[in-house]
C-alpha cells in the first residue's frame, strides 16, 4: 500500500529548523542526547519512531507523487517538483560533527542548500541597484554606523568591504552575494540607528527601508543563475557571511526562530568551505585566514547561546572545531569558553549526583569569574571586583566602550544566573552555588541599566 503520507517530516520541530535528518529507524541525536527519544516526534504530533506505525512505515517502500507542492522555510515561497524519488541526501566531510551523530545532513533542492548547483551569478553596478537604494552619501554613512565594532561583531572584514563599497561608488560591477551583504548591511544598521541620531532627520522611513533592503537581498541571493560555474570559495565564504548577517538582523528583530534558522544554514554552508576547520584551509592568507576565524567566532558565539538559552545540543560540536587563534584572550574567545562550559554542564547536570553537580559548578563559577574578569582586562577597564560584582566600572570607563562593557557585563552574569538557577532549593549544595543566581541577577538589575 503507499504511503499517503509523502511529504512526511523527518525530525522533530527543533531539529529539522536547523536540517538534522532523523532517518525513521532511531529518534533524531538531538533528542537522543537529552534523554528524550521516546518523545522524539511528539512535539508536532508525530508518534515515536520505535512505535509500530512508524516501523510499517519505514519499511513500506516509499513512493512519491509525479508533482508535489512544499513550502520553503526560508522564503515561504510555494514551488513545485517533478520528481517520483525522495529528496536527495547528500554527505560532506563535516557531517556527523553537524548532525551530532548522524552521517548525513538534509540537503533539500532549493536555491539555497544546494551550493554544488549554485551559480556565481551576473554582476551588478551601482546603476542597476540605485533605485531601491537611498544617495551614496546616506549609504555611506549608514555603512560606517554599522562598521563600528560594537554592530559589525566580526561578520564582515571592515578594510576589505570599505574598498569593495569604493568600487561600487565609483560605477565598478559587483558579485551578486557581495551586493546581497551590503543589502543586509543597510538593513542592519537602519534597525540599529538610535532614535535621535541625526540619521533619523533624513527623508527616509527607516522602518520601511530596513523591510525593502532585507527582501532586496533576499531577492539577490536567490537570484542567482541556475546551470553556470560552480561559485568559487570567495563567493561562497560571501555567502556564508550573508547567514550570518541574517541571523543578527533576526537577533536584533527579536526573532529568535530565524535566528535560529539561519545560524544553522550558516554553519552548514561553512562547513563546506571548512570555515570551522582551518586545519583543512592551507592555501589562504594570513589575512584571509584572520577574516575566516572573526566569522566563524561570530557564528560560534551565536550558535551557543541560541543553544545555551533552548538547551539543545551545539549546531557543530566543539571537538571538530579548530581555528587559528583559537588558544589567544580575544572576547569572542573567552565568550566561547565561558558559553561551551556553561553548556556542557547543563547537558550533563541531569545525569549527575549532587556532590558531582556541586563540584562541577563550582569549578564553572570560577571559570566565568576568571574569563569575565579576564575580558574587562582585555579591554582596559580599570574595576575592583568584589564577589564578582564590578563596583568601579563607572569610575575610569571611556564612552566608546559603554556599549562593549554592557554587553560583557550582561552575559556573563546571565550566564550565572542560568546555571545557577538548578541549586536553588539544593539545602546539601554549598551557599556559593545557591546564591550565585540570585547575586547575579542582583548585580545585573543593578549594573547594566546604568551602563
């Protein structure tokens, strides 16, 4: 008998927003690390792949309709296929590092996951592209705002994209995915421009613009040609940091689900060009390779707290991660330690006693401690810590790094409170542990508003 149910999910909600292919015999690795594969597809009324219905339809040969109707995630656009097979699955050499287990990663046929089809595309001048955009001295203005570095957070390389951005200026064709960032970048920094900054006195309507600019440069990356070249590494590391730039617009947004999604295409289209792995990239400069390691920090640091706050396993696990610069005190790298550590624990604290939960999370205090201490360092910021709250901070801090310290400020303490939260009524867990949340908490009511 044929399955009626040919377009059939293949993960649970979590796990197939970011392309984790369960494959109908085992419950998906991302639930089965949490304990939970017995309730694997329960979450979208799915019943668990050991039941009996699920094993029927496993093994019934599965068949297709000549022409089905699906619905894409990124673009919510309707498109159709005429194919009587199942989707297509394809391996890459990082697979069973971004499955957490799995050797194989969902590679659907749309615009976006299939790199090995994806044309570079036809070039663009300024001429072509100037009536969805503002004058050049608005864009450039609004391009320097997002350069600085408390906005750009590493995704773009600020010296490469200023002479890339002089081209265009200046009438020289651009690549379509390069023109797809700059697209993504206005939009960022139209969100991102403070409300009385003298920006906003210009003849735009930013809530708009930043709407036009991002379906703009969705329009663009998926406009490239079907059936050219291959895109070459350049263009495909350009469009890796298109994802990126995705999931910090979403970030700011607020909306997490995007987010969420578009780190996990980030990941997956930079494992193909071993963003993450720069023992397999030799032939890159050291300044290329200096640009690859600040995004592939970036994507790492929002891949880990998208995952550190939905307790879900990481999008690519930390042993297959080796980057130049990896060992150094950078902020995104104390971040990552800090955030890996923090992570870890809570993925594991289930499984242990109290007295090994205990132990753990002391050493853990004394990690964020250390790294949060170490940060303030980094950037210079004269403070005295008393129980790891900083109560100098106001007295030496210069104004261009309020923003800097704001943020480090917050995320450490939240990520004490978080941690914190699991001794809270733990009468046999030492007095350091169980007031470690609430002292955080305390200390970011009382610090990061006025920072």
């Amino acid at each position: 008998m044929p399955n009626r149910r040919a377009n059939e999910r293949r993960s649970c909600d979590q796990c197939r927003k970011r392309k984790c292919l369960c494959d109908r015999t085992k419950p998906c690795s991302n639930c089965a690390v949490r304990g939970l594969a017995h309730l694997c597809y329960a979450g979208d009324g799915r019943p668990s792949p050991m039941s009996t219905p699920s094993r029927m339809r496993t093994e019934t040969p599965r068949v297709l309709p000549s022409s089905m109707e699906r619905v894409d995630s990124a673009f919510f656009a309707t498109t159709t296929t005429t194919t009587a097979e199942s989707p297509s699955v394809s391996s890459i050499s990082m697979a069973p590092a971004l499955a957490d287990g799995h050797s194989y990663l969902s590679t659907r046929q749309t615009h976006f996951d299939n790199s090995e089809r994806q044309a570079k595309g036809p070039v663009l001048a300024w001429e072509q592209v100037s009536e969805v955009l503002p004058s050049r001295a608005i864009c450039k203005r609004l391009l320097a705002f997002f350069l600085t570095e408390s906005i750009n957070q590493s995704v773009v390389d600020t010296d490469v994209f200023a002479s890339t951005s002089e081209q265009l200026w200046k009438g020289m064709a651009v690549s379509q995915r390069w023109l797809a960032n700059f697209f993504m970048i206005l939009s960022i920094a139209a969100i991102t421009v403070p409300q009385h900054h003298d920006l906003r006195a210009t003849y735009l309507d930013f809530r708009k613009s930043q709407q036009l600019w991002s379906e703009q440069a969705c329009k663009l990356l998926d406009g490239t040609t079907a059936g050219a070249e291959p895109p070459s590494e350049s263009e495909m590391l350009n469009e890796v940091t298109f994802r990126a730039l995705e999931a910090l617009r979403s970030l700011l947004l607020g909306d997490m689900e995007a987010c969420w999604e578009a780190i996990g295409r980030s990941i997956r289209k930079g494992a193909t060009i071993h963003l993450f792995d720069h023992s397999e990239c030799t032939s890159a400069t050291r300044e290329e390779c200096a640009r690859r390691s600040a995004l592939a920090r970036m994507i790492l640091v929002t891949d880990r707290w998208m995952c550190f706050n939905r307790n879900r396993p990481f999008g690519i696990a930390s042993h297959y991660v080796s980057l130049h610069g990896r060992e150094t005190t950078t902020l995104d790298v104390r971040i990552l330690r800090a955030l890996e550590a923090c992570h870890d624990f809570n993925i594991a604290s289930t499984r242990l006693s109290l007295a090994d939960r205990s132990e753990r999370g002391l050493r853990l205090l004394q990690l964020i401690d250390t790294e949060f201490v170490g940060c303030l360092s980094d950037l210079r910021v004269d403070i005295n810590l008393t129980k790891g709250v900083p109560v100098g901070i106001f007295t030496s801090l210069e104004s261009g790094k309020v923003g800097q310290v704001a943020s480090l400020v917050s995320s450490f303490l939240y990520m004490q409170c978080v941690f914190g939260m699991r001794f809270i009524g733990q009468n046999a867990a030492p007095y350091a542990l169980r007031r470690c949340s609430i002292e955080g908490a305390d200390s970011l009511i009382k610090t990061v508003p006025v920072l």
